[in-house]
C-alpha cells in the first residue's frame, strides 16, 4: 500500500513518516507539508491512499480532498487532523475523505483505517461518528416512498441529491457510499429515466420525486 503523508508540522510529519515506515505492507511514497504540494505528488507518485491534514496554509486539507477525489478517483483520503467538531468532519467528508481520525489515534488505528480506506471502506475516530449520528438524526433523509420507472430507493436518493445541486462526492458522503458506486447508481438511473445529464436529472427528480 502506497502511502503520501500531508501535515504542515514538520515534527508531526517526520513522525508519521517513521511510524508508517514499520507497518508491514506499507510504503510511505512521499510527504508535503500543504495542500498544492500534495497535489502535485498524488500526480507524480500515484499513492494509493493519502493521509491528510486539514489546516494548512497555501491549500488546507478539505480542498485538498476535494480535488484529489475529483481529479485522482482512484486515489482514496484518510484525514488524520486535531479538530472533531462538526463543521471539520462536515467538510471532509463532503469533499470525499474516506476516513476521519484525530491525532490521538494509534499507529493500528492508523494502518487499519487507510487499508480500509483504499478497499472502498470507511473509518472515523470515536468522536467523528458521534457526530456524524447527531447530524443524521437531525436531517434524516427523504423517505423513499415511490419508486417510478423502475428505479431502486438508492437511484431514487441519488438523483434526489443531483437536484439539490450536490457532486458525486458529496453525494457519496451523504450516502456513505464510495464514489465509484455513485457513479453506477447514476448511470443505471440514467438509462431508466431516459435522461443524458444532470439538468435533465434533476428536473425529472423535481417532477417525479418530490
């Protein structure tokens, strides 16, 4: 497993990079202490999984993610971070982190939640979780209750989430499902709709499905 490690503290990356490097079957491919360097590196190196920082300067981590996840699909993201409050596990996960842990988290932990990660799994430290059950119970989403054309619940919620203007990554955090299985949802949507593209998804959601 090709790891890159991103931290703008050059003590706490030193470290990761050390206590990566005696993880049997991982290897720390490179490191960068902000979000453009780490850009550059996903292109250069082709990590398989990248372990991420959120407050940094230059490009923070949720920026990061996102463009990895939009520009390096096959590249999964582990955010590693001090902060657990909402606003911070929001934004990660809405760009398309698969993983969310705070510094506090053991070099187990660690290994595990990026080997999850890069099997299309997800992984959040205890604190993350709780708030990610709070969130959904105070925004549960739209129960399915018709399912027109053939289509599954799951489509239904996708192309729901397309007319509310949401990416595929954001959709796939909403969901909890990695950014792959979206796409297919949306394809086979697609198809039994009739529809070509987005604007014409979401109008027939709105029409349809509301």
């Amino acid at each position: 497993m090709r790891v890159l490690v991103v931290d703008d503290q050059q003590a706490m990356r030193e470290g990761l990079v050390a206590l990566l490097g005696l993880v049997d079957g991982v290897e720390v491919v490179g490191d960068a202490a902000q979000g453009e360097h780490a850009l550059a590196l996903v292109a250069e190196l082709a990590p398989d999984v990248v372990l991420m920082d959120l407050r940094m300067p230059v490009m923070d981590g949720v920026e990061a993610t996102r463009r990895i996840v939009r520009d390096h699909p096959g590249v999964a993201v582990v955010v590693l971070t001090t902060y657990d409050d909402d606003r911070s596990v929001d934004s990660a996960l809405l760009a398309g982190a698969r993983g969310y842990l705070t510094k506090d988290a053991g070099r187990a932990e660690i290994a595990a939640a990026l080997r999850s990660a890069v099997a299309g799994q997800s992984t959040f430290s205890a604190a993350a979780a709780r708030r990610l059950v709070e969130a959904l119970s105070r925004g549960a989403p739209e129960p399915v209750t018709e399912c027109p054309d053939g289509l599954t619940a799951r489509e239904v919620e996708v192309l729901r989430l397309i007319a509310r203007g949401l990416s595929n990554a954001e959709i796939g955090a909403r969901l909890f499902i990695a950014g792959t299985t979206v796409k297919t949802h949306i394809n086979n949507a697609f198809a039994k709709i009739g529809v070509r593209n987005r604007t014409e998804a979401a109008n027939y959601a709105r029409d349809r499905l509301t």
